[in-house]
C-alpha cells in the first residue's frame, strides 16, 4: 500500500473508532491478487455450465420454445456469466473499497457505508500464508458441522472468490490477501493475548 492509500484507509477507519479504543493496525487486500486455489475448478466448471446453458438456450429458442423456458434459461445464462466473470469485478470492487483494522478491542472491515468485526480477544483465528501474503479467518461456521456434511468447509470453499455474500451473507470473518502480514499478526497477537 503507497503512503496516499494508507492515510486514506487509516482516515476512514479512524471515522469508526470507538470512544478510547486504540488502534494497533490498518491494512487492505492486495488488489493485485485475485485469484485463490478454489479457482482452479470454479473457471472451468463456469465455463463448462455457461457453454452447456448457452448451448440449451440456443437450441431451446431455434425450436420455439415457450417464452417462461428462455426467460429461465436467460438467468442461468446470467448466473453464468457471474461465475465466470462477475465475481471478479464483485472481489475487485471490495479489494478497492474495503479497509481492514485491527485495534485493541475488536477486529473490523468497513468500507465507509458498512463496517463487520469481531472480538479482537478471540483466539479461533488461524493464518493462511502463501507467497507474500497472509489471509486471517475466524471459525465463525463451525456451527454448520452439525447440520451438514463438511458443513464449514462447504462455506468456506467459496470464501475470497466473489461468491461469497452471493445470494447469502459472507461466512467467516476474514481478512484476505494482506501483503503486510507480520505487522497484521504481531498486532492480532497483541490484542488476543495468543
């Protein structure tokens, strides 16, 4: 992050402090990175489903069809176009909006117009480091073990894609992609006492 969007971002989280509340650390997803390994099977199935639904509406309209079945064919076709391209202008549009912080007594990302957080005391936090970037996610769907099979991880599967938050509410709280990632860790660690 250059010195101009850090003032930027630490401007607007300053806006969201809380009376005495200190803060230990301000941060963004690196926009540069956009695609995660989940992608490796979303790009082609997208692009399998997009061909297979464009194909049928192709067909379904050269043979007369009722106008209800093209209509209901024209949202796959939507759908489609979402999962494969869509959800990138959705992931890079939040990259560029959304700030993250950390301070002494929760952890938030807002973008100015909404803001999400959790306890920064929580310890249920565990890092994923890849090359030059560190992605932070609490267990918030560990409930949903219960309910179905791999429950967590099916949510999670869809997390930092674009898709999540489509058409339901974001699953785990999560701070994705920061290039800064020792200087996020050391002031998670203070605050959590981990």
């Amino acid at each position: 992050m250059d010195d101009a969007s850090r003032l930027t971002a630490r401007r607007l989280v300053e806006r969201c402090l809380h009376d005495g509340e200190e803060l230990l650390w301000v941060g963004r997803s690196d926009p540069s990175r956009m695609l995660v390994d989940a992608d490796r099977y979303l790009i082609p199935f997208s692009a399998f489903f997009l061909a297979f639904v464009g194909w049928a509406l192709v067909a379904t309209i050269r043979g007369g069809a009722n106008g209800a079945v093209v209509a209901i064919l024209l949202l796959f076709v939507l759908a489609g176009l979402h999962l494969l391209g869509g959800r990138f202008l959705v992931k890079r549009h939040r990259k560029r909006t959304e700030v993250y912080a950390v301070t002494d007594r929760r952890v938030f990302v807002t973008n100015g117009r909404r803001t999400r957080e959790t306890d920064a005391r929580r310890t249920d936090w565990y890092v994923d480091r890849t090359a030059g970037h560190v992605s932070v996610e609490w267990d918030d769907t560990r409930h949903l073990d219960t309910l179905f099979v791999a429950g967590s991880e099916s949510v999670r599967q869809y997390a930092n894609t674009g898709l999540d938050g489509f058409p339901a509410p974001r699953g785990n709280f999560a701070l994705y992609d920061v290039a800064d990632g020792d200087a996020l860790l050391a002031a998670l660690r203070r605050a959590s006492g981990r």
